[in-house]
C-alpha cells in the first residue's frame, strides 16, 4: 500500500497523529490494545496546559520529594515493591534536575507549548471539536506568603516567555473563584490556560471524524515491529503491514521501541482522580492546589479531583486511598464540596526521566517514528505532536527544533 501509516496507540495523541497524517493524504490505520479513549487519555483533568513550562525534573522537585515520599499518600509516591525497579529511572531523573539541563528543557517545553497552542484552535475546527474548547483559565492558590513568595521565581520565568498571569490577594481571589478556604491567602490566575469539555468525550469523538474520512481502527495487541528498507511489519493478533509506523501508545510505548533493540527510559506515573457529579460545586476555572499536588476541574460530565504522582509501574494494583486522600482534601480547600456520587480512577502517564517526550525517528529505521512519553501534557500538545510527526512522515522539517525530543538522547 503506497504511502500507508499505521498509527500504534488510539489516545489522543495517536489519534491527533493519525488525523493530521490522514489530512496529508496518506492512508492510515490505527492499532490499540483497548480502543479509542481508554487509558490516560480519558480521566485526566483536561487542561490545555500551555503555562506548564517547567520539568517534573527540577531542583525545587528535587528538594521536596523527600519529604513528599515520607507520606505515602501525599503528592509523590514510590511503592516499596517498585523501588529498585525503578531505580535507574531515578538516577536519571537527578541528573535532569541540574540547572542547565533544566534550562534546557524549559526551553524545549516553551517552543513545544507555542506550537501546540499555535495548532490547536485549527485542529480543532478541522476536527469539528471546536465547541469543546473552554477558556476559563487556571487559578494557582497558596497557603500563605512563604509559599507565595517560593513560587515567585518561577512566574518571573514565565514572564520572559511571555505568559500571561496576574497575582491576586485574599480578596481578590473571589473574583476569578468564590468558596476556597481562607487558609489560602495568595493566588495567580493564568488565563491562557485551556480545557476541553470532557476528555473522553473529545478523544472519542476524533475517532469518529477519523474513521469517517475514512481510517481504520483495529483492536490489538502490538507485539513488535519488523522493520525492513521497505516498511514496517507490525505482528499483532494479526500481522499488519505499513510503509511507516508511528509508536504513540503511552505508557506501554517502551515496550513497543524495544522489540526493534531500542531501550528507551519510559517510566509511569500513574495519576488518580474521582469525578463527582456536576453539581458537586460551584467551580468557575481550574483550581491547582500545587503545594498538596493536585487539581480540581469542571467538566461537562463532572468535577474532577486528581493529579498527584506515583512511581508505581504498569503491573501493581490501584491504590485508590490517594483518591480518598485527594478527595477529603479537596473538601477541606472547597468548604460546600459535595464529595458522595464520584466515581474513582486510575491511569498512567508515560514519563521520560527528563520530563519531555520521546519525539523523532527510530535509531534503527527512518520508517518508525515515535511520538510519546508526555507525562501529565499529552492533552496539550497533542496538537503540536500530530503537527510534528506529520511532517516528519511526509519528509518535511518540523516547525520547532526537534533535536532535544530526541528519542536517543539518552
């Protein structure tokens, strides 16, 4: 099949590479072990997230987590069970927190979020999802002027990129957010902070414009790639064939990568959040209670409370008490939360120890491309992902810089 594409993952970002591919004229099929929509992709909290320039990977993370991995409910956690499994991730992970890498990856995060937003309004309307877009911005709330003042360094940042924000008192706060707890006494109100209505709903929904242009979507278990100078044998539950593959499964991509010799450091951390019904508060903007690690968004179906972090890999079972932790937190912060009716998740994102994406061609063959490993931002630049790979499919030079998304850099 000349000029075909098979796309390996149906989260949003596979599918928004499949779409983008597709409009390219070429001949896509999709490949997911669960379908559309069914893993990260539809519980998380739906934000367009194009303020979040800073890697997980940071001196300010770095000083923290020890005293976060003291309480195992709290924003980052390391299951005893996964500990030595994961310690080579770790190890990478501080080297990613010296100053100039850092400033590295803040700069390719910056010119990756410019791109995502500068794509997204046209993905969407190409898509007929435009009506989904919301643009009710994100309030950032602090437990006193210390706190405040620690995150002021950080805004000064975002100000040399460009970023709009506004620091509000107690008493302006209610403006932008009524009914949050006096304890928080600052706040920073962003408003080029996006959301979509419903994440499941969205991704599902480019499912459908994608197999009404005609596209494919298989269920299947990817289990490796044959790549060869003529294209890519994809075995599966059946064998597939493809003049290029796109590997964009999320948290299960590494695998994928390393049946083709490439060990590439993905790791998971897996997020959880309960939804409550959509009456359960009065919630305007996105809420992040960045000091306690999580977030609280209103969506068409419901309010969702989540976020956190914890390094736990693909195979331990859920620990939902850090929903409950969340949950009873978010009642504590939202005085009148109704917190009964919600219904409790668990997902995984898949993460680089360097907090950016794996974004490039194979080591072993220009004819596969891999496109995940976005950790908490794969929402929001799933636009500017398709954007990239699409070029790179039809052999055409990205927009931005791609070297420091290199899937071999590490």
């Amino acid at each position: 099949m000349q000029n075909s594409v098979i796309v390996v993952g149906a989260g949003v970002v596979g599918l928004s590479a499949a779409i983008a591919a597709q409009a390219r004229g070429m001949q896509v099929t999709v490949i997911d072990r669960e379908g559309p929509a069914a893993g990260a992709s539809a519980g998380n909290a739906g934000a367009f997230a194009f303020t979040d320039i800073f890697p997980l990977a940071s001196p300010r993370i770095f000083l923290k987590a020890p005293r976060w991995l003291m309480d195992p409910l709290g924003p980052l956690s390391l299951p005893p069970a996964y500990a030595l499994r994961i310690l080579p991730w770790l190890l990478r992970f501080t080297r990613a927190c010296a100053p100039d890498r850092v400033a590295a990856s803040v700069a390719a995060q910056t010119a990756m979020m410019d791109l995502s937003k500068a794509e997204l309004e046209g993905f969407l309307t190409a898509t007929g999802t435009l009506p989904m877009l919301r643009k009710n911005g994100n309030l950032e709330v602090y437990e006193g002027e210390a706190q405040f003042r620690k995150s002021l360094p950080g805004w000064e940042a975002r100000a040399r990129h460009g970023i709009e924000f506004r620091h509000l008192t107690a008493a302006e706060m209610p403006e932008v957010q009524p009914g949050i707890a006096p304890r928080f006494t600052h706040g920073t109100f962003t408003p080029g902070w996006y959301s979509i209505a419903d994440p499941k709903l969205y991704t599902l929904a480019l499912a459908d414009h994608f197999r009404a242009r005609g596209g494919v979507i298989e269920r299947g278990e990817v289990i490796a790639l044959r790549p060869s100078d003529s294209g890519v044998e994809v075995l599966a539950d059946r064998p597939f064939r493809a003049d290029k593959v796109v590997i964009a499964a999320g948290a299960f991509s590494h695998r994928i990568a390393r049946t083709i010799g490439e060990k590439i450091p993905l790791e998971t951390e897996r997020g959880y959040n309960t939804t409550l019904p959509p009456d359960a508060f009065d919630l305007r903007c996105q809420v992040t209670f960045g000091g306690h690690g999580f977030v609280v968004s209103s969506l068409s179906t419901g309010l969702r409370v989540g976020g956190a972090v914890e390094l736990g890999g693909l195979d331990l079972p859920p620990n939902f008490k850090r929903s409950e932790a969340m949950l009873r937190k978010a009642a504590a912060f939202l005085p009148g939360l109704k917190t009964t009716g919600g219904v409790q998740w668990m997902g995984f994102r898949p993460s680089l120890p360097d907090s950016l994406p794996a974004l490039g061609p194979s080591r072993v063959s220009r004819n596969v491309i891999h496109a995940f490993g976005h950790g908490h931002l794969g929402l929001t630049q799933s636009a500017g992902t398709a954007r990239i790979v699409a070029d790179l499919l039809a052999g055409v030079r990205p927009p931005i810089d791609i070297t420091p998304f290199s899937p071999q850099r590490f």
